[in-house]
C-alpha cells in the first residue's frame, strides 16, 4: 500500500471516529468522555496534515506544531480515560503535555538542536501512553473486556515511543524535528492506522460495556441506600444453599425500631437520611464478600459467608452497637435508633429457602418481645421430610 493511501486512510479513520464521537456526546450522558475522544481524533487529523507538509512549513512552525498538536490529541485520549475510570482529572490536564513540548520545542529551534526536539517529544508522547494504560488497568475497569484492547493499544505505542527516544539519545534518529519524518513511514502509518482502529472500535465498546454495567449494578441495588436488595441477597443465599460445602454461614435479619416514629416526629426526608447513614456505617463494618442488603422498609439482612458461630455473633452484637450510636443532624442529640436481630448460623445443609427465612425472621421478633436492641438466635433447622 502506498504512502498517499495509508495518509489517506489514516485521515479517513480519524474524521468518521471524531464525527461520530461528537455525534454520541449529543444523545448519549454522561457525554464528557465521548467530547474528549472526538478532540482526540479531530486533533490528530490535523497533527497529521502537518506532518505530511512539516518540510514546506517555516522551520520554527516544522518544530513546534506538528509534535505539538500529536501531543494534545493524545492528552484528550488520557483525559478520557481518566473521565471514564472516574480518577481526578482536570481539562488542563489535556494540554499539560502538548505545553511541555511547546517549551521543549522552542528550546531546541533556538540551539538548532533536531535531537532534543525529537528525543523531548517521544519522550512526552511515551509518559502520556503510559499514563494512559495505568488510568484504563485503574479498578473501575475490572471485568471490562474491551479496555484490553485499548491497553494493548496504548501498550504498543509505548514501546514505540520508547525505542525512538533510545534511537534519538543513541545518534540512530532522524535528523529533523518530527516525530514520523524518517525512512519508516510507511511502517508508522500502517501502525498509526492499526491503532486509530482499534482504539475507535474498544473506545466505543468500552464505554456502552460500562453502561451495560452500571445497569447491571443498578438491577442489584437498593436504590436509596446502595445497599444489595432483597433480589440480590435471595440469589446469594440460594447459591449458598445449593453449593456442597462443610463450612458454615451467619444470616442477620435485622429491623429498625420504632422506625415509623423517625418518619413521623421528623419527617420522611429526614427517615431516608438515617437509613443511608445506617447502611454506610454498616457497610464499613463488613467483609468484602459479605451481602448486606435492604429488603424493604427499615428491614436489612446481612449474609456472612464462611463463618464461626462466635463470630457470627460478634458480628451481630457489633452492628447493633454500631447502630444505637450514631447520632442524626435532624434529630436531638440524645435521639437513638436502636436494631433487634434474628440470626441463624449452619451449613444450610438440605434447607428450604422459605424455612431458613421464616426461621431467622421469627427469632428477630423474638428479639423485639424481648425488649428490642438485642440478638436472638434461630433454633435448629433439620430439612423437611
């Protein structure tokens, strides 16, 4: 394939992904990310145009615009990442590097020097790469299958920044300023294409995949708390009941006392507002794998994989202190919300669903005639015969 071709394609690939990015920013929330890869895309395409004529360019203009534009276009991709995985980030942080070389590049035109243009600029551009691979391995990408395509993308420019600044300290580099302007442009578009391609395809899967999850997510999730809901903890204890084990598991139910009076002597704003301090103090006090789920109203239950009867209780014990010692803004300060719990501790061996539940529901009012803010546990359950 011809150089004219490969320009031509390479030029082609980046307009159809920056209109189309653009296009998506307009119909699809949140739309920052989707902003940001089409100014990637449109500024690559006119970093390119000024490679191709950086030899009819003023020599100072030859030095500074193209590397700088390639520069900028890649801090819109960095700054997209960062958006995406929901990492601190700041417009300016899309110029810094393109500013950088702008600094670098006017040094080297004044000492006339092509090697500290060229080793500053792959130097910059291999950071920034970096960079942009550390943001999309960040965790809010895990289980994401696409974001691989756009490390390995990333990856590989890495390595190509890389060899060049080693090319350039070594004397083995071009002799003028640019990043492209040596005797493998052809192998550099046909890279450039390669990775304009898939970065627009992963670009685009990545972040419907992240929309596809959040939705997911949100299926599993109490609305107002955050908390697992009674649909998610269901699926969990079914699995724990079906799965063949010898190790034990601890299930709390607990329910909130005198809940309706928080409702009606402050209010219904002021009842979410306890409800969601409670779950955040609660959570906190959790393992990862434990499911703490709001099952509707002031009732939660709380799912303790792999667990000691004795801690079980400890953990239960603790909640319930946990909860009687916050304080709520709305209320005065001597106001407390207390919790009675049931909990049931075995392997669930044989056991119905209906019957484990009904078992920890009924030791939870047990709790309640025995006074409330206590813990009562579940007689044996055997299976039905």
């Amino acid at each position: 394939m011809d150089l004219l071709t490969l320009f031509s394609a390479n030029l082609l690939l980046l307009l159809i992904f920056a209109i189309s990015f653009q296009a998506m920013s307009l119909r699809v929330t949140p739309s920052v990310h989707w902003r940001s890869w089409a100014a990637a895309n449109a500024i690559l395409v006119l970093a390119l145009v000024c490679f191709a004529f950086e030899n009819v360019l003023p020599r100072i203009v030859a030095y500074i615009l193209p590397n700088t534009l390639l520069l900028l276009g890649f801090g819109f991709h960095l700054y997209a990442a960062r958006v995406l995985a929901k990492l601190p980030h700041r417009l300016s942080d899309a110029f810094a590097p393109a500013a950088a070389y702008l600094i670098v590049g006017v040094i080297a035109f004044l000492l006339s020097d092509a090697t500290l243009a060229y080793v500053g600029g792959n130097f910059i551009f291999t950071v920034l790469c970096i960079a942009t691979i550390v943001a999309y391995t960040s965790k809010n990408f895990h289980g994401l299958i696409s974001v691989i395509g756009l490390v390995l993308a990333f990856f590989f420019l890495a390595a190509v920044g890389g060899l060049r600044v080693f090319h350039g300290v070594t004397g083995a580099g071009p002799a003028g300023p640019g990043m492209i302007n040596d005797t493998m442009q052809g192998l550099h578009l046909m890279s450039a294409m390669l990775f304009v391609s898939l970065t627009g395809a992963f670009s685009t899967a990545l972040s419907f995949e992240q929309v596809a999850q959040r939705h997911r997510e949100a299926a599993r999730r109490d609305p107002l708390t955050g908390a697992f809901n009674r649909r998610e903890f269901q699926a969990r204890l079914e699995d724990l009941l079906h799965e063949p084990s010898e190790k034990t598991f601890g299930l709390l139910n607990f329910d909130l006392d005198h809940f309706k009076l928080v409702n009606d002597n402050f209010g219904h704003l002021s009842g979410d507002q306890a409800l969601v301090k409670i779950v955040a103090a609660v959570k906190a006090q959790l393992r990862k794998d434990d499911c703490f789920a709001r099952l509707g109203g002031e009732e939660f239950a709380v799912l303790l994989p792999d667990i000691s009867r004795e801690n079980a209780a400890k953990v239960a014990d603790r909640l319930r202190q946990l909860i009687s010692r916050i304080e709520f803004d709305f209320a005065p300060d001597n106001f407390r919300i207390t919790a009675s719990t049931g909990i049931y501790h075995g392997n669930g061996t044989e056991l119905a669903m209906e019957d484990l539940l009904q078992a920890v529901d009924d030791s939870l009012y047990r709790s309640k005639k025995n006074g409330r803010n206590c813990v009562t546990f579940a007689g044996e359950l055997t299976a039905a015969s």
